[in-house]
C-alpha cells in the first residue's frame, strides 16, 4: 500500500495546503494518525467523492519525511481516477 501528496498550492487562512491519499482507506487513517492529523480533517464520501486528508505544507513535510510519496498535479490526479475505479469496480 502507498500513501501519495500533491504540491501544496491551495491557499487558505494564510497557508498552502495539499491532499493527502492512499491505495486504502484504513493505510489514509493509519498514516494520519502517525502524522498527528485528526480524524475531523478527514473528508470523503457523501461529502466529497476522493477519500483524503487536506495537509499543510509543514505536515506534508513531515509526511515525506515518513515515506509519503510526492505526487505533481497529473500524478495526483493518476491516483484519484484510479481509486475512484476501484470504488466503482467494488
């Protein structure tokens, strides 16, 4: 299982913030729990179609440091359309 981030280029309340992913729902929890992140954070389905947490460029820093694998935008995006097709294939 691999957990994945973007580039944190989404200003809001003074910071740039990224989103957080993972191959599995229980690896997102797990390695949130590991980074300090509340469970609060955590936005997915009816809410939102892509499971994630939203991070701060300082907890994505942290998050690399931990084995977290850095994505671009398109690579991001690569890893929603897949997830998404696991969730549709289920």
């Amino acid at each position: 299982m691999s957990v994945y981030v973007d580039e944190p280029i989404w200003p809001w309340h003074g910071l740039r913030w990224c989103h957080l992913l993972a191959d599995d729902i229980d690896e997102l929890h797990r390695f949130a729990v590991r980074l300090g992140i509340q469970r609060v954070s955590y936005q997915g389905p009816p809410r939102t179609a892509s499971p994630h947490y939203d991070l701060t460029g300082f907890e994505r820093k942290r998050a690399l440091a931990q084995g977290e694998i850095a994505c671009d935008r398109q690579g991001i995006v690569m890893v929603l359309r897949r997830l998404r097709g696991q969730a549709e294939a289920a």
